[in-house]
C-alpha cells in the first residue's frame, strides 16, 4: 500500500512510486493523478491524488509548462460534521501546514489542493529523486460533537443492556453451571440488610435456580463453540439447555451481560469471566 500508518498519533507516509515509477510521470496528461489506496484515521477514510501534471492545463502552468500539484481528499463528508482537521505534509524537506479547516471542506468533488507546500518548479526534481510525502493529521473535536458522541453511545449502551434484559425473559436456551460446580459455590457473605432487601434478593435467587435464559443466535454470534452445539446433533441443541464451567450463577449472567453489551461489570468477578472464555 502506497499510504500508510507509521504511528497511532495520526502519522502517514505515502510513497508515490509504489503506485507509478517516478520515470513514467512526464508521459501523464494533465489532469491524470496517482491516487492512494483508502486509509482510515479515527471515522475518517481519506486519500491522497498526486498529479504529475497538474489538474488541469488551465490551473497549473508556469513557463508553458504544467506543474504537479496534490490533493487531500476524504470520502463521504457530511455537512453537518462541525469537526476540524488540521493537515501538515512534508515533502523535500519542506513543511506545508493547512489551517484547522471544517470536515467537509475536504470531502470528494473538493478536495484540498496543497500545491503551495512545494516550490514545484524547482523541487520537483527532488521529489522524484525522494518520492516521499509524509502527512501528520490531527482532529479538533468540537463540544457539540463529543456530546454527540456521548448521547449516541449511552443510547447504545441501553439498547444492548434491553438486549441482555429481554434475553434474560424471553430466551430459547437456559444456561447452567455444572452440578460439580455447584457445590464448589460459597455463600455470600452475612451482612445486615433491610427485610424488603432480602426478600428482593430472595425472589431473584428463586428466579435463577433454575439456569439463566438467553438467545442463542447473540451465543452463537458470539462463540464458535456455541455455534458448533447449534451445527451439530448435541445435547444442547436437542434440549436447549447448556451447561457451562462456571463458578456461580453469577458469573454467567455476567458472561451473558458482556456477550450482549460487550462491557463489563465493575462488581464481577474477572478472574472467573477469564476462565469462560477459555
């Protein structure tokens, strides 16, 4: 791939002779561009052209002569994306910096011409000889829209834990742990607590004895090892019930609430969760 990551803090290298070799450039037309595979940095998927000649004929000739210019483009901007990117290319040891500007101003059709970062007249030469373009990119994130992104994840946190609740209610399969297990379960320990409260605590016990319900399309989805029981003429599948290694009750309805939230509790037991998913 000609654009690359180098580094986690938005840092890419694009080389333009793994797409041309640098010997064919003077056989483009105006208007013809290299163009780099699709990278992604955060949500954003962006390219980069590189025209040999220039975008066009009209644009880009200095001396009757057509000179190259470089476009940032990133794919299917939306308007209402407040977020700014700020872009710094390096290229022949040149540093061209374009000022925080709106997402969409890089969007496709637009672009963002950076054809001032080199003095291509003279440099362009250099550039063959180190066809090199390195690009550093960092995102300014608005308050508007990281309270976005923290209502879109809290809706998608209560979706997932309906998910888990309904799972609980309406399942096809009952998970259980092993009877030898079973016995290996110590009591939690004596603690003062309100009468309701133990009745409460009482009530839900009664409620799981008998195993905890789930889906086992979300089981499947979520391990090859429930899925081969579904695949397969098992025990499991034949009686919807399936019995897991586990330590306590507890520690399966945590499994289930990480399969369909794909969190964690604070208050499990992560040790024993470990286990599981061995």
């Amino acid at each position: 791939k000609s654009l690359r990551c180098i580094a986690d803090q938005g840092e890419f290298h694009f080389d333009i002779s793994e797409e041309v070799d640098v010997d064919d450039w003077d056989e483009f037309d105006p208007g013809d561009s290299i163009v780099s595979n699709i990278t992604q940095f955060h949500d954003l998927n962006f390219y980069v052209e590189f025209y040999p000649k220039g975008e066009s004929t009209d644009d880009n000739i200095i001396n009757n002569r057509c000179i190259p210019d470089i476009f940032f483009v990133i794919k299917d901007t939306r308007i209402d994306d407040d977020r700014k990117l700020r872009v710094t290319f390096t290229a022949c040891g040149e540093d061209y910096v374009v000022a925080a500007e709106p997402i969409h101003e890089y969007g496709q059709g637009i672009g963002k011409s950076l054809d001032d970062c080199l003095d291509w007249e003279n440099q362009i030469w250099e550039l063959k000889e180190d066809p090199v373009i390195d690009i550093n990119l960092e995102l300014e994130q608005s308050e508007s829209h990281k309270k976005k992104r923290r209502r879109r994840r809290a809706q998608g946190l209560y979706q997932k834990q309906k998910c888990y609740k309904l799972g609980k209610k309406h399942g096809d399969v009952i998970l259980k742990t092993n009877e030898t297990n079973n016995e290996e379960v110590s009591q939690p320990p004596a603690k003062k607590r309100r009468l309701n409260d133990k009745a409460e605590d009482d009530k839900k016990e009664e409620q799981r004895s008998d195993g905890i319900r789930a889906c086992s399309v979300m089981l499947r989805a979520a391990s090859k090892v429930f899925d081969n029981m579904y695949v397969n003429d098992t025990m499991e599948r034949n009686s919807n019930t399936i019995l897991i290694a586990a330590q306590s009750i507890d520690d399966i309805d945590d499994l289930w609430y990480g399969i369909c939230t794909g969190e964690i509790r604070e208050d499990c037991n992560v040790e024993n969760l470990i286990r599981l998913a061995h």
